[in-house]
C-alpha cells in the first residue's frame, strides 16, 4: 500500500495523520504506525448501529467545597496500617459536621492482586471495576462479631504491628496489610451467614452476573499461576474457553470467596457513602476512574475481545517529556467497543457512580482520543485514535445521571477546544489546577477569569505540596533523584521568580501582606483562600497540603528511587497525623475557614 493510500486509510479510521512536535511544527506520523494501527483497527468490522445520545448530568446547584486525599495514606488508630473505608466514612462525616464540606474525592480504589506482592500505583490495578480488599475494615465485617472472643484475638492479632506502624511516619506496606486481612478474611468466611446476610449475597451475585464470576474467576487462577494471565498455560489465557470453565469448578471455593469479598467491599464502600449524606454533603464520595488498568490483569484478560492488541496508552512529546510517555495500559478497541454497544465501559462507570455520589474521570480526554503506541516502539512513535465520542460520553452519562452522580473530568493539559465545549454540554465538569492557570502575559491568572464549572485545586497529587513550593523543597528533592533536565540553579531561579508571582498575585487580593514571606501554613491557607475567589463550581482542598506536607503522593519519572503511593500522612516536620488528629489540626481548620469563608458567596 502506497503512502497516500495508507494515510487515506488511517483517516477514514478516525487516525490523525500528524501531530505538533515540542518546536511547534508539524511531523508526520510514521508509515510503520499508521500501518500497524490501520491493521489493528480493520480487525474489527465497522459499526452502524445508533448510540444513546449523551443524558444530561445533575451539576450541584450551588458552590461547594470538599477534600482530595489518598484514603490509603489516611490512617487512624483501629486502621491496620493502610486507610481504610471506615476511616472514609469517618472522615467524610466529621468534614461535613465540622467544616461544612460537601464532597471528598478520593484516588482510585480499583483492585490490586489478590496475592502478594500487591502493586504500589492506584493508577495500575489489576481492575477498575472491582475495590481493593486493602479498604476494608475487618471489624465492621457483620460476621466478625459472631467470632469467640479467643477466634477474634487469633485474627486481629497480626495487626498490632500494623497499628503501631500508624503512630509512626513508616512507609506503607500494603504487603503486610493485605496478608494480615487475607488471614482475617479466611477465617471469617467460616462463620456461617444469617438467612438475611446469604440472601443479601445471592443477590450481590445476581445483580453483578458474569463480571463478577469472571473477576473472581481470574483470582482464583491468579493464586495458582501469578497475576499476568498472559504468562498462565495458554489452555487458560481466555475467560470463555473450555478449560476455564472447568478451572472454576475446580477452584469453585476460592471463586466463592473472591465473590464474598467483594460483597463486604461493596457493603462498606455503601456505608462510606451514607455516613456522608447522613453528615449533610450535597455529593458525599466521589470515587476516581483509572486510565486503564494492568496488560495482564483481570479487566485485560475479561474485556480482550474489546482491547487492541499490542498497543499501550500513553501520551505524545511536549515540553516537559520529548521522549513522550508509555502508561503500559491496553487501549479500547473503538470498533470493538462499539460493537458491543460500549457496554464494557457502560459497566464500568456504572459501577463506580453507584458507589458514590460523584466520579472523577482521570485523562478525560480519552473519551474522545487516546495516544497509541505499538509494541515495541517508543512513545514518541505514536499516534491518536479516535472514539466515538457520541457513544463514550453517551454510556458514561446514560449510567452517571441514572444514579445521580456528578461528573468531574481530568482535563489538564492540551484538549480539544471542541471537546471541552461537548463535555461541558453534557454537564461534566472540568479541572482547573492553580499552578497552570496563567494569562497570556505568564503570570497567575486572576480569580475573576476562572472558569466556572470546575473542581478548582492547588495542585495534584503528581505534584509536590504547596508547602514544597514555598521552601523550595521540590527542586531539592528533584535534584537529589537526578531528575532535573536543566542545571539546578536555573531551576531554582525559575522556581522563585512563579513563587514571586504567586506572592505577588496572593498580597493582590489581600490574602498575603505585600511583601511578606509567610510560613508554609500561611501561604497554603492564602493559596486556597484565592481559589475561593474563583468561580470555580467546586472546590478541592488537598488532605495533605493542609495537614503540612511536603512530600509528593507520587514523583514522575522514578520507579524504586522515590516510595511513591506509599507515604503516609503527615505534618511538615514528618510527625504522622492520623484521623483522630485531624479534629484539632490547626492547618486542616486554617485551609478550612479560608475556603469557607467565601464559598457561599458565589
């Protein structure tokens, strides 16, 4: 096939045929690419058949505020060393009495491996239809308490090093923390279940039907061969094959158990959302959707028949990776999905609004286009694919408004202005991050030129706390990993010439006294203070920045030189705080007061 044929081809597909380089200027896209995705793509046949259009999204009706946080990092003293979704529900309802807020948008609870070692990055689950047993709080477990009291002590008796390790500023081991529920967890599946409690179970069975099956399914036979079906015998690498369906039976009570494990997830996860309504949040949990999930995990090895194959998700050179970005997630399959009427990903979203009051959707942009890279191939050989975004953003919609959850969409970065305009019609809302909102002239942008529907906050947790920006705290840890791309002076040069703009603009609206150098909790309280300037619909307050801290949930670029996903709350001496410290906290009551005190008035 000629040059001009392929690239004929690759339009008439929905593949974008150049991209703007890091300089500006147009390249083409590779004939190996094209070539590769086209033959991907003309796998499948076309797809004719009508889409739901969008359904309108219930927005809040007025302005509100809430906490971002990563609930693994929030521990309290009953917690085993690992945040939990009691810990959630207290927290959410103590937010809302206390300091009036109305939401708590929390990282991705999207499910691990069901053996050790359990993966680190929320952001790469073996599944992001399924919660993580790492959430649940053991004794809130109905049958916990129809142990004896000497079978309770034989099951929580593996937690006192956990508990302990809260009260200190450890690293999270989620390895410790799940082997130590996998035993609770075994045990108390033996207690045998009220008529009412089995009948609840049935139920959960029913209404879940073959996702659940094959999710627990894939533990059962993760347990025996690893966590990567593509490394199990080949006999087995398909969930509707022969040899599958006898494995099941085979393993039937390891199937059960993965099942019955999901149901309390579920339970507590309902429950965390409740103690927020009962509190008196408008929007309660608002849970976070993934990217993608793991190549040989769970969600690769049900939905195969809907991903491209020998693709990965990633994202296009800019200026601050030239190199461009390979996340390792399998992409849709547009014609794929759409044969299926986007029923994979109906499930999927339906799944999380049910479970919540809102769903945040990470990279929003995917709806409409992701970044393919072939396999073996740098990320910088990519290329765009297209959706159809009429019957993404239709399924996500369709089951967002049918459970009445808000809709916050991840769209930092370069997106489409088509496709900001579309999904702010439909009622999703967007995602303003301080530090990238400049004018045109580069400096901060003024609260009045904000967007209005929006989740408005400081930072990510990609990014270092604001703390770290005042102290100058980012750079040196960057340059300590060998991170910096420019000389380390000229970093901290740039770096304080932003902090002075942000100084500046701060002692502009009467937040900072001109010429003032605040202490960490100043600044952060002041930061916040200029968000609810802003019109911005909601408002996120990071758990973290409030609470003093200065280290990054997550560094990009590093693997094993930073403990990313595993730092546990705490203060800006290092000093772990703990949920029961949050009450008298001064920074977490000063972040509070500046959002609320203005939040009303817009």
């Amino acid at each position: 096939m000629t040059n001009g044929e392929l690239r004929a081809k690759a339009a008439g597909l929905g593949v974008t045929l150049s991209l703007a380089g890091t300089d500006g200027a147009e390249r083409p896209v590779s004939e190996q690419t094209l070539s590769a995705i086209v033959t991907e793509l003309e796998s499948a046949p076309p797809v004719t058949s009508p889409v739901r259009p969008p359904a309108p999204l219930p927005v809040p009706d007025r302005r509100a505020w809430g906490f971002t946080l990563q609930l693994y990092s929030l521990r309290s003293r009953s917690s085993w060393g690992h945040g939990d979704l009691r810990d959630l529900a207290d927290f959410a309802a103590w937010s809302a009495r206390d300091l009036g807020a109305d939401f708590v948008v929390v990282n991705p609870l999207h499910a691990a491996e069901p053996a050790t070692p359990v993966s680190t990055s929320p952001y790469l689950p073996m599944s992001r239809r399924w919660i993580s047993p790492l959430y649940l709080r053991i004794s809130d477990i109905q049958e916990f308490n129809d142990l004896s009291p000497s079978e309770r002590i034989m099951v929580t008796a593996p937690a006192s090093p956990l508990l302990a390790s809260s009260r200190e500023n450890q690293l999270i081991d989620r390895d410790a923390v799940w082997t130590a529920k996998l035993a609770a967890l075994e045990a108390i599946r033996k207690v045998p279940l009220s008529p009412a409690r089995q009948a609840s179970l049935d139920q959960f069975r029913v209404t879940r039907g073959q996702a659940l099956t094959d999710w627990a399914t894939w533990c059962a036979i993760a347990e025996v061969h690893g966590p990567d079906y593509r490394s199990w015998p080949r006999w087995l690498r398909h969930p509707r094959s022969a040899e599958v369906c006898v494995e099941r039976g085979r393993l039937a009570s390891r199937v059960a158990f993965h099942s019955w494990v999901q149901w309390l997830a579920a339970e507590q996860v309902a429950a965390a959302q409740r103690a927020a309504a009962d509190a008196g949040m408008c929007i309660g949990v608002v849970h976070d959707l993934a990217v993608g999930a793991h190549p040989g995990g769970a969600d690769a090895w049900a939905w195969q028949d809907v991903l491209a194959d020998g693709f990965t998700v990633g994202a296009p050179p800019d200026e601050f990776n030239q190199r461009g970005q390979d996340w390792t997630l399998p992409p849709w399959h547009p014609r794929r999905l759409a044969s299926r009427g986007f029923g994979p990903l109906a499930d999927l979203t339906g799944s999380l609004a049910e479970a919540g009051g809102g769903l945040r959707i990470d990279h929003v942009m995917g709806l409409s286009r992701l970044w393919w890279v072939p396999e073996g191939r740098p990320a910088s050989e990519g290329a765009y694919v297209y959706y159809d975004i009429d019957g993404t953003l239709g399924a996500l919609s369709a089951e967002a408004a049918a459970h009445g959850s808000v809709v916050i969409g991840e769209d930092l970065g370069t997106v489409e202005p088509w496709l900001r305009q579309r999904l702010g019609d439909a009622g999703v809302l967007g995602t303003s991050m301080l530090w990238f909102e400049r004018g045109g002239d580069g400096r901060p942008l003024p609260p009045g030129e904000w967007r209005r529907n929006c989740l408005a906050t400081v930072s990510t947790h990609d990014m270092p706390p604001a703390a770290a920006f005042l102290t100058g705290d980012q750079v040196t840890q960057r340059a300590r990993l060998g991170l910096l791309t420019r000389p380390e002076e000229t970093e901290r040069a740039d770096a304080r010439r932003a902090l002075e703009a942000w100084l500046a603009a701060l002692a502009g609206e009467g937040l900072l006294a001109e010429g003032e150098k605040p202490d960490p909790e100043t600044f952060t309280a002041a930061l916040y203070g200029y968000l609810a300037r802003t019109p911005a619909l909601l408002i996120g307050v990071s758990l973290a920045e409030a609470a003093g801290e200065r280290r990054s949930q997550n560094l990009p670029g590093t693997t094993d030189e930073y403990p990313n996903w595993r730092v546990p709350l705490a203060d800006g001496d290092g000093q772990p705080v703990l949920l029961e410290d949050l009450r008298d906290h001064p920074g977490v009551r000063a972040v509070a007061e500046a959002v609320c005190g203005r939040i009303g008035n817009g």
